[in-house]
C-alpha cells in the first residue's frame, strides 16, 4: 500500500514528507495504523546525524499509539480493532532477560532492529522498489507501520491515543525509572535533575511511590512549576551549587533516590554526589553524548552510593504499558499536562523546533 510517511533523507536537513509503499505484514507481524504519536528526543538526535548509529534513509518516530489494521500468520497476541502502543523495547516472553524480572532488556530482536530491519532482516518500506530502514523497529512518523507483534503492546480501548503515545516513551521512562529501577519505598527523600518528560515522569513515579519529599531539579522556571503541579515538594534551579543544596536539604547526608534526566554527564555527576550515604540509589536515564563518560570519586561508592541505569524505564512493555495506560484512565497520571502541541505530519519538523525552543513538554502529531 502506498502511505505517507517522514523520512530522513539527509542528516541535518529537515525530515521531508513523501509517499512510500509499505509491503503486508508477514508472519509474526502487524499493520498498525498511526492516530497519534509523539516527537522525542531521540528522533531529532538522529535526524540531526549526531547518533553514530544512525542511518538514512528511513522513516523516524518511535512514540506511537495506533490501532490494528491487519496481522500477519501466527499472530495470536493483537487482533483487527485492538488500541496498541508501539515499543522500541519489545518483549518477546521467552528470552533469557525477558524471563528474568531483573531486566526489561529483550534480546529477540535486537540486532536486527538497530540495524533497521525487521526480525527476518529485510524490510516492508521501501521506495521506487529500493527499500528504506525501519527506525527503532517502529517507524511512527508514518500513517501505517508494519511491526513484530512482540513490539506492541495491547491497551485499554478507552484511553484516547493522542494522550496513549507519550507512554510509548518518555513517560513510561520515567515512572518505570522511580517504579520499577529504583523501586522508591514510601517515606523516602527523591531528587529529580531535569523535568522534561522524562523528569516529570520520575516525579510521578515518586509520588505515586508515596515518597515524603521530591526535589526536582532544572533551570526552567515553568517546567519547575510543572513539576510542582505533579507532586514536586521542593524546587531548584540547578548549578554548580547544587549538591550542596541537597545536603542542606537532607540534614548533611543526601536523598534516598535520585533520578538524572538530562542526558549531560555533570549532572549525573551530581545525581551520585546528592545521593545518601549508605543505601543511596542514582538512577541515570539520560542519553550522554557520543564519547562522553561519568566521573565518580570511587569514595562515594565505598560509603554505600549506588548507581543504576535505567532503558524504558525497566518497563516491560507488553505487560506493564497496558498497566501504566490504566493508573492513567484511574487517574493516579495525569497525561494532560505534558501534551502541549498537537501537529500533522506534514508539521513535523515544527516539531523538532519547539523541542529545540523547549516550547511544551510534548508536541504529538495526529494523523487524520
Ligand atoms: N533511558 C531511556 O530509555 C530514555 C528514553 C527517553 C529519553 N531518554 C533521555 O532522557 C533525557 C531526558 O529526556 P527528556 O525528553 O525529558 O528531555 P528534555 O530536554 O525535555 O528535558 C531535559 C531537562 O533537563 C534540564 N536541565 C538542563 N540542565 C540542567 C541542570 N544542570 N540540572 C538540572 N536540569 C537541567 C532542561 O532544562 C530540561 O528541562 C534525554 O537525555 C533523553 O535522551 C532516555
Ligand atoms: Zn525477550
Ligand atoms: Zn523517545
């Protein structure tokens, strides 16, 4: 079928929206039609040719919500009409990691996906009969998009996608880093450097952890009164001095958990330093720049810090999405206040700028 779609051609340049076929789903694969999807981060990281992995050309977006047009053979998991909400990070049940609670880092189809295929190594986009890479296995700036199943999670019918997508990303991201990385204990002092999606998320998290204080962290004073709105009981502007106001903060000692969602490797710096002596968690989110590492005094470890890592949040996406998408319908997350923008497709690079302005939290493209 022929779709439109966004795709990188040049690195740098703006994404350029085309018509493009799309081949039927084969075994194990599904047609997704796109209603809503996000603009992340790591979509203009790549467009912008700083990721070393990246490649063109091919159809970016990874934050999609959709519903299921048509399945390929053996596909048992989504049917016709089901509402999914596309994963970067799949889950295919059987794995080594995926039947390890410890982790949410499936191996089914890694290889294949960083390259830009599909499980079975070759492609259902392509142009002119030259086939075009798949992006993050999902390809959501698109209309329709052909994934594995084990990349889709399945979600309660009733949540509107416009608002299902930014769980997708950055937001399971960050609820899953306090939920599930850090598993928070109530009572406990957080600290969250950054409050873009990611952060808010964290803050979220925290509070739907029932931790008695949450610092949030980040030099923009209205993401600050975001955070403020979504349980944050302290704010800071961020700086060289912020260590120091963590420890005022804490009686000298430092936060139960904190949670690093910048992406700039000072930070995370500081996300170690600010942490607890003794049991204190660092929980890093953020993507660092290409060659760039974290400095820790080993000091702080041998006093009982600790640091983690955090991918989607640990989230596994088929079966946590769908739980996270109902706290939402509950009401315990309110997904309102991180859509700020709705865009067509044909907007999308307007998207990229108003991430770049930091104009909203999420910008979220609606297919017609
Ligand atoms: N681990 C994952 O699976 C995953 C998934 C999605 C995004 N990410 C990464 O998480 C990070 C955050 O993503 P986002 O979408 O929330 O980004 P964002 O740019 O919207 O938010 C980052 C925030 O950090 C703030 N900041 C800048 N300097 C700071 C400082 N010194 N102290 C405190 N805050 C500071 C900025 O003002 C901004 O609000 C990025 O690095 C992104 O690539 C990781
Ligand atoms: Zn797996
Ligand atoms: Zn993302």
């Amino acid at each position: 079928m022929k779709i439109r779609a966004a795709l990188l051609e040049e690195f740098g340049q703006p994404l350029e929206v085309q018509e493009v076929d799309l081949a039927e789903p084969k075994a194990g694969e599904v047609l997704v039609r796109l209603v809503a999807c996000g603009v992340c981060h790591t979509d203009l990281y790549t467009a912008s040719g700083a990721d070393p992995s990246g490649y063109s050309p091919t159809v970016l977006g990874h934050e999609g919500a959709g519903v299921v047009e048509r399945v390929g053979e053996s596909v048992a998991s989504v049917a016709p009409g089901d509402h999914v909400v596309t994963l970067f990070s799949p889950q295919c049940r059987e794995c080594v990691h995926c039947l390890d609670p410890r982790t949410n880092l499936c191996l089914a189809i890694r290889e294949q996906q960083n390259q830009g295929f599909l499980p079975d190594g070759t492609t259902r986009l392509s142009r002119d009969g030259e086939p075009i890479r798949h992006f993050m296995g999902t390809s959501t700036f698109a209309e329709y998009t052909v994934m594995p199943e084990i990349a889709l999670a399945k979600i309660a019918p009733e949540a509107p996608l416009d608002h299902a997508c930014v769980f997708a990303c950055g937001l399971s991201t960050g609820l899953g880093a306090a939920l599930n990385t850090a598993k928070v204990e109530p009572g406990s002092t957080c600290v969250v450097f950054g409050a873009g999606l990611v952060g808010l998320g964290a803050v979220v998290g925290c509070r739907l952890s029932a931790a008695d204080r949450i610092v949030c962290v980040d030099p923009a004073e209205q993401r600050l009164e975001l955070a403020r709105a979504q349980g944050a009981t302290h704010t800071l502007t961020g700086g060289p001095e912020t260590v120091e106001q963590i420890l005022e903060l804490t009686g000298g000692f430092g936060a139960d958990y904190t949670f690093e969602a910048t992406g700039l490797v000072d930070v995370m710096r500081q996300a170690v330093e600010s942490a607890r002596m003794g049991w204190g968690l660092a929980t890093v989110c953020g993507v660092a720049g290409r060659g760039e590492t974290l400095d820790v005094v080993p000091r702080f470890l041998i006093t009982g810090r600790r640091v983690a890592g955090s991918s989607f949040g640990g989230v596994k996406g088929r079966d946590q999405v769908p739980q996270l998408v109902d706290r939402y319908l509950a009401g315990d997350i309110d997904v309102d206040a991180f859509v700020s923008h709705k865009l067509t497709l044909d907007d999308v690079n307007r998207g990229f700028e108003l991430m770049e302005a930091q104009d909203g939290i999420r910008s979220v493209i609606e297919f017609g």
